[in-house]
C-alpha cells in the first residue's frame, strides 16, 4: 500500500503537470506560429518581512538576506536571442505597507545624465519594473530607475497597442528608492562593478479609482523587470550612443526577467506571477492557478483577432474563421469556447464546463470573470 506523498512533492508533481498541460496546449496546431507569446511567464514567492530594509540602495543588509534572487534576465524575445552578456537580478519582500525590490546590475561602464523627476528615464541605461495588480492587464503602473536615482512613474489605463493613453503625472506618493554605484559615475577611466538599487512602493499607492484589494495569504500579482542597456563610445571624457549610418542612436538592449515573447513590454499578459506569502519565501514553488492556464485560449483569439482585422479591416465573426476549436481541454477538464462579435467589436468566453465558470478578453484585451447576473 502507497504512503500519501509529503506536501511539498505533491505541490510539485501538481506544478509539473500544470506545465505538461499547457506544454501540450502549445503543440496543438492552432497555436502554432504563436509559441512566444503562450508560453508561461516566470514566477515568483515573494516572502513576508518583519523587519524592513532600510532603503540606502545597500543591498548587504540582514533583511534582504532572507529573499530569492530570480533567475537572470534574458533578452525581452527569450530564447529567440541570446543571454545578456551583463548579469541582472531582483529580489522582492514585502510587509503590512509596501512591496521592497533590491536590483543587482553588472555593468562596467556606470553612466547617467537624466536627472529630473519624469525625464525618460530610458533614454539612460535603466531598470525598470511594470505592475498590474488586479491581472486584467489594465490599470498598470511603470517605475523606471537609474543609475542616479532619478524616477520616472506612470500609470496607464490599458496598453499603447489597444490605444492607451500613458499618465506621466502619476506619482508614486510616499516611494522611497536609493542607488548605490560600485564604481565611479560616469568615469570613463576605470572599470566599475555594476550598480544596486533598492524601493520601498506604498501598496496605497497603486490604485487609482480602483478598490485595493488587501495582500493576503496566496495573493498574486502580474510584475515584470526589464533593464535598457544602450552601446556606446567614448568622446570628450562622456559616454554617447553608438549611431547608425543616418545618425539615429542604434537600438536599446532590453533584458527582462520574464521574457516577453516580443520586443514590447507592454504586453501585461506576458509578466510574471508574482505571489504573495505571509512566510519567509524559502523554496516555496507557485503553481499556476488552473484560470490562468484557461486564459491561455482567450490570448489565442485575442491575437489571432489581432491578426485578422489587420488583413480583413474587422473582426472575424466566428472561432471558425480563425480556425479555432470551440472545445479546449484544460488539466483534463472541458471546456467550451465562444465569441460574440461584430466588425468593429468583440467579446470572448471561457466556461468550464463542470464548475460553470466563465473568464472573459474583449478586443482591447481586458480580462476578467464574468460576474454572474442577479435579477430582482
């Protein structure tokens, strides 16, 4: 007779064939052509601190010796391209107030000019971080950072690419963040190590107009990292970019934690999970929810939509025209797909067909469970 297997292996073979479904998903031919935008994000258990770590940008303190370091960054495409040449890593920790993050930046050559408050940042080499609290991949907030702590924050009520509009005058009201350079700033003259960065971010401070909901026990986020990281040269004592043959600067470098799939980003669905737990971290494994897992069929629609209304000038009227299944199995479980749509407008639904649970994308990509209807 089988003994019942320990907690933490149980959570782990569950993990594994949670990653074998959505592994098999992406074999199906319907997903083909798409693999870099479905595959899953990365993730992350982000512990609970009692003692918080004092925001100096030294990242050696007692507090922080609790915390995980992700994986490296990779290039934005993933394993489209190769590693970063330059290694880039993040922690997290959090407390009844706020959500801490510690960077570790590898770079020889520390350099920045940009140093008021809403310059774009990224015009320097720069870290930044992209939540989305509420996982509908709208309402989100951008925090950019560099090298001399100057910030650059902004909300944005959805994605550029569904028409979003960017508030820079959003200001994360009580952030406190600090950078210290192992090095010399902007010396050309030596080798530096790199820079380490830390912010203290209020959770007060990441709603607007919205209900914020509490951090609890199992609470999870949407969060990304990316690092710019620009070539240049040496002239007169400064760092410049390097140019192509017309003048303009040659592309940034973008390094992610989560790769993206695509060199955007402003894809929230394509962040990482970042989950919330009143414990120390430890070697605590996040299992992807079976909804996100569902979802992974309302983003096929969503960017075959993307595709066909660019070729067809609106939107397909049926799953059929864009030789999708209606069925999808999930885990072992059925489900049923379907669309209500017009040229100009669309809505698509995801219901398990056991637990009558319906999640939603319409075409500016807003995901959300369909509230059931009550009628007096």
């Amino acid at each position: 007779m089988y003994k019942s297997l320990p907690a933490g292996y149980a959570k782990l073979i569950f993990a594994t064939l949670l990653l074998f479904s959505a592994t098999a998903a992406l074999a199906q031919p319907q997903f083909k052509g798409l693999e870099n935008l479905m595959s899953l994000p990365k993730s992350y258990v982000v512990g609970y601190t009692k003692t918080a770590p004092v925001i100096d940008g030294d990242i050696t303190d007692a507090a922080w010796q609790q915390a995980k370091w992700t994986d490296d960054f990779v290039d934005i495409e993933g394993n489209l391209k190769p590693n970063p040449p330059l290694k880039t890593d993040i922690k997290m920790l959090w407390d009844d107030t706020c959500l801490y993050i510690a960077a570790q930046v590898s770079d020889p050559n520390v350099w920045a000019y940009l140093k008021k408050h809403d310059d774009i940042v990224f015009q320097d080499n720069d870290v930044e971080l992209f939540i989305d609290p509420n996982n509908t991949t709208h309402r989100y907030f951008e925090i950019e950072c560099n090298p001399i702590n100057t910030i650059f924050d902004l909300f944005l009520d959805k994605p550029y690419r569904n028409q979003g509009r960017p508030l820079s005058s959003w200001d994360a009201k009580g952030m406190r963040s600090a950078v210290k350079v192992q090095g010399t700033l902007n010396d050309p003259s030596d080798t530096d190590k790199g820079w380490t960065m830390e912010m203290a971010i209020p959770f007060k401070t990441l709603a607007i107009g919205d209900r914020r909901q509490p951090i609890k026990e199992g609470t999870v986020w949407r969060i990304n990292f990316s690092r710019v990281e620009w070539d240049t040269k040496v002239a007169g004592g400064k760092y410049e970019k390097l140019k192509d043959a017309t003048g303009r600067n040659l592309p940034e470098h973008n390094w992610v934690w989560s790769p993206q799939g695509v060199i955007n980003m402003h894809y929230p669905e394509r962040w990482g999970y970042l989950q919330f737990t009143k414990n120390a971290a430890g070697d605590a494994q996040y299992v992807v929810p079976y909804p996100e897992l569902q979802k992974q069929y309302l983003w096929l629609v969503y960017y075959k939509q993307r595709d066909w209304v660019r070729d067809h000038g609106g939107y397909a009227l049926s799953l059929k025209d864009l030789d999708i299944s209606p069925d999808a199995v999930v885990t072992g479980n059925a489900n049923e797909l379907k669309i209500e749509a017009t040229p100009h407008q669309y809505i698509v639904l995801i219901t398990d067909k056991k637990d009558n649970i319906t999640y939603t994308i319409n075409q500016d990509g807003f995901v959300t469970i369909l509230a059931p209807q009550h009628y007096e």
